[in-house]
C-alpha cells in the first residue's frame, strides 16, 4: 500500500512536504501551503489505493488519516 506523509519542513519555516519516498518530497510555501501538500498527494495516487496521513504542526502525531481507494481518478 502506498503512503504518503504530509509533515511541515524542518528546512523551511512556515512549509509543508508530501514524503512520498526517499528523495521525492516536494516541498510548498505560503499560506496554503499544508492544503497544496495535500492536493498534490491526492493526485499523486492516480488510480491506486493507499493512504495520506497529516501530521501535526509540531510533528508528532498524525492528526489525520485519508484512506485512498484508488477509484477516484483525476
């Protein structure tokens, strides 16, 4: 199954990654940040299942798991 990881940076202040694998986890700014990081892992899933799991702002728990099912294309 795959999972991707929505965290905040620990490089940048005030941004957000999608972890999706080792050396993919593109990074985003601004004030929408945590909700283009979500965006981007649901399109990431394109046709498989999975899951999305948030984590807090402070990285220490997960707030939030999104199951995908793999039958929503976009």
């Amino acid at each position: 199954m795959t999972i991707i990881e929505i965290r905040p940076s620990q490089k940048f202040r005030g941004a957000w990654r999608a972890k999706e694998a080792p050396g993919v986890e593109p990074a985003f700014a601004g004030p929408t940040a945590k909700q283009d990081a979500l965006e981007y892992a649901r399109h990431r899933f394109g046709g498989r299942a999975g899951e999305i799991h948030v984590y807090d702002d402070a990285e220490s728990a997960i707030e939030q798991t999104i199951p995908i099912d793999g039958r929503e294309r976009r």
